[in-house]
C-alpha cells in the first residue's frame, strides 16, 4: 500500500529560461511566471530575470497532454508478445487483456495507475485522459460505492500530481446490432441510466481535484445507436462542453463488421448520427477513407493518435499527410503502455510515416521545418483540446505545465535549443533527457526523478505479482 503521499502546496512561482518553446515557436530569454492556483499569469521574452529568480536548467518546453489511457492496461505490458494463435492479431491481445481485467481489485488498480501516472510525468506528460472501463467487481457486480474504481484513479492522479481528464466509458455490447456482452466484458457493462448517474456521483470529486470530467461511448460496436443518443443528452443536460472520447476504426476487421452492419464506414456513420465537434476525440480513427479524412477534419474533432500502441498491436498507419491536408488536429496518446513516453510517441508517428511514405521529415510544417519542434506544438495543442483543460502550452491563462530539458545530457550538450529537442526525440537513445517538469505550477520531477518513485514502483510490481499468481 502506497503512503499518503502529500503535494506541495499550492504557490506562485517563476523561472527564468534562456530557451522556451512557445506556441509560435522558440523564443530567448523567457520569464515563465504563474500565480498560487498554478496558472500562467505571464509568458515574456526577451527578460532580464530579477535577482534570485530560477533559471532553467535548459530548454523549457510545453507539457504533453496524454489524451488516450488505459491505466490499468499497464500491469500486463510486455507479457503479450508471444505467438498464441495461429496468427496473433488485436484479436488475440483482446482476449489476454479481459484476463488481466477480470483479477484486478481496486487497490491493485491503484497502485497500478500511480505507478503508470508517475512514470508519465518523468517522461514529460503532465495530463492524461483516462478512458476508464473497468466499473464492477470480478463478477460484474457494482462495487458498494459504485464508483469505486473511478475514484481509485482520481487519487492515483492526485498522489502522483498529474492533471486528470476522467473518462468513464459506457459499454454494453460485443459487436454492431446488438450482440450480446461476453464473459471477459462483464466488469464493463453499464446501462445508459447507470453511467449517467456515475457521471453526477463523479463530477463534484472530479472539480474538487481540478479534474475534468467526460464521457467515453467505448465504440460504436459496444454502444449501439439509441444508447448513444441518450448518453450524449445525457452528458449535455450535466456539462454540454464535457470531453467525448471515442475509439474508431482501429482494426480493418472493425470496418468490414460496420459495413456489413450498417452499409457504411465507421467514421461515416458517426458523423452522419452523432453530433461531432471539437468536443470529441476520435481515437485511433486509423482506417478512414478520403472523404472521411476531409469530413472528420472539418467536424473540429481531434484523431487520437496512439503511435506505439498502434504498431505494438498491428493495428495500421494513420494517413497524416491526408489528416494534416484537411487541416485536422491530432494529439498523442499511450493507450496500452506498451512505451511511456512522450518522445518516444513522436518518434514513433514521424518513423511510421516515413515507412509509409518513403520521405523523411514528414511532420516538419510550413512554420516550423525541425519536426520534433512542429511534431511538440501540434501534439500539445490537439491534446488540450482532447483533455478539455486549459494546458495548450506556454502563454497567459494556461496552466503551469512544463518541462526542463537537461542540457549537460550527453544526447543535447552543446547543441541549439531546436536541436537539443530533436536530439530529445529522435537522439536520446531511451534514457531521460529531461531534468525537471511541474505541473499546475508544482515541481513533480526533479533531477529526472519523482518524488514518489521508488514507493510507487515497489506497489506496483507488488500488484502485479499479485495478479500473475492468480493466473
């Protein structure tokens, strides 16, 4: 069992960076200042720091938004990948993760998610969405407190100090028209009446840790159409700006089975029957079609890209070029866990495009030609807008969310401020470049190192011991 483990609390505070990665670009002697609540109050270049003010002990960049998580998927990382079929496919990894879903107790859950959330803020995340679909006990039943398993999340974030977007996911069928649940589902299955009222237990919890607080239909094979309709007016009549995030079109097989069913693509027909805007999050969305490319992009929806995840699982290569032609915002997610890491995920997109398209630096832009600096801003933008939370990046208003690179890290000593962040990205060879991060204004990491590592990585491997002798 983890400590209670105390945060900092709440002050204002500033550093003063020779480099910071702002929303337009790079830009030399920045004082970054945010008041008591964690906000940013003023973002200027071109300052001279007053004495005694911090200085950065490199390069400060914007922190990353994490807008697809599974936390308790991160028990089991590593342990799927030998051949247990005669083709293994997402399939095949479905069924091994309902085993790992059907053990899991709520202070398991918990470790487990502390672990993950403090491993996320030391490799430069500062928020994450939780697209949380474990809801009832190993039989299926509601917990005494039905919101059990939610609230273990909500203090894991809380003891880790990571900003939350809270996504309770509404699961009630294995496949298009209806069919029936299976037994690995029955600790996901919610009626559209029960999850409304987790939302309202969930929501004054939620704003009392400076949460967010949204909806997550899990897929439209798991949520059939009306069920869907009465959930979104649902989520309106308690928050009408709430996060929605949905998984699409991930697998091939996913499409086929959507046609079939209803004669149309999945991201067609979500955006034909669902009120889609920059509310919503279509994650994955990997296998669209060039008007759905175009539609989708035009709806102000962001794609939840999950690059590691999605070449861990087989799942295919997202068109960003056609994406990115239309305009359509995107952020990254670590879905699985089979990588925590935000570098790591940009490297991932820009090496799968690369394949894909046989050019190099293909998410350079028109303003920015170093893609990790191009790659870094489009990812923040399109994960705050995911997150629903102001942590779009460094600017007044915004919440205090950054990260300090190190630059005596042998991968960035000696190099400029845009180099230094490819090297980060492209260069660092899996060891942390990052030396500090703060998150709502409070240091979380320093020195590449939370205070809650060692504490929170013993419960976790404590937790998944557990859970491997039950197997």
């Amino acid at each position: 069992m983890l400590s209670d483990h105390v945060l900092p609390s709440p002050s204002a505070g500033s550093l003063f960076a020779s480099d910071a990665l702002l929303p337009a670009g790079w830009a030399r002697d920045v004082l970054i200042e945010w008041d008591a609540a964690g906000r940013l109050t003023a973002v200027t270049p071109g300052s001279q720091p007053a004495s005694g003010t911090p200085h950065a002990a490199g390069p400060v960049l914007p922190g990353m938004p994490n807008l697809h998580s599974h936390a308790f998927q991160r028990a089991f990382g590593g342990l799927t990948e030998f051949r247990g079929a005669a083709q293994d496919s997402f399939w095949s990894w479905r069924t091994l993760m309902y085993r790992f879903a059907s053990k899991i107790s709520p202070g398991q859950l918990e470790a487990i998610a502390t672990w993950l959330y403090v491993e996320m803020l030391e490799a430069g995340y500062t928020s994450v969405c939780e697209f949380h679909y474990l809801h009832h006990d190993a039989d299926g039943r509601p917990y005494a407190d039905d919101a059990e398993l939610s609230l273990a999340l909500l203090r894991a974030a809380g003891r880790a100090g990571i900003g939350l977007t809270l996504l309770p996911v509404l699961y009630q069928t294995s496949g298009f028209g209806g069919a029936a649940p299976g037994e690995g589902q029955r600790r996901f299955i919610r009626s559209t009446e029960s999850m409304l009222r987790l939302l309202e237990r969930l929501r004054p919890a939620c704003e009392a840790q400076g949460a967010r607080l949204g909806l997550a239909p899990h897929s439209l094979r798991a949520v059939p159409p009306d069920a869907l309709r009465e959930a979104l007016a649902g989520l309106d009549a308690i928050d009408p700006s709430a996060p929605v995030h949905i998984h699409i079109a991930e697998q091939t097989a996913e499409v086929d089975a959507c046609l079939a069913w209803s004669g149309q693509r999945p991201v067609a027909w979500l955006l034909d029957h669902a009120p889609v805007d920059a509310r919503w999050c279509l994650v994955h969305a990997t296998h669209m079609d060039a008007d759905e490319y175009r539609r989708a992009a035009a709806s102000g929806a962001v794609a939840g890209l999950c690059p590691t995840t999605e070449a861990n699982l087989g799942d295919g290569i997202f068109d960003f070029d056609a994406w990115r032609a239309a305009d359509g915002r995107w952020g990254l997610g670590s879905d699985s866990h089979a990588c925590v890491n935000a570098a790591e995920e940009l490297m991932m997109l820009e090496y799968g495009q690369r394949l894909a398209t046989r050019r190099r630096n293909v998410g350079a832009d028109a303003a920015h030609r170093e893609v990790a600096t191009a790659l870094t801003l489009a990812a923040v933008q399109g994960g705050a807008q995911a997150a629903g939370r102001a942590v779009g990046g460094l600017a007044a208003g915004r919440q205090a969310d950054f990260v300090v690179l190190d630059a005596l890290h042998v991968a960035l000593q000696g190099l400029a401020a845009p180099a230094m962040l490819s090297s980060h990205v492209f260069a660092s060879h899996r060891t942390s470049a990052l030396d500090a991060v703060v998150a709502a204004g409070q240091p979380r990491v320093a020195a590449a190192r939370h205070p809650l590592h060692h504490e929170a990585s013993a419960a976790f491997v404590a937790a998944r011991s557990r859970l491997l002798a039950e197997d």
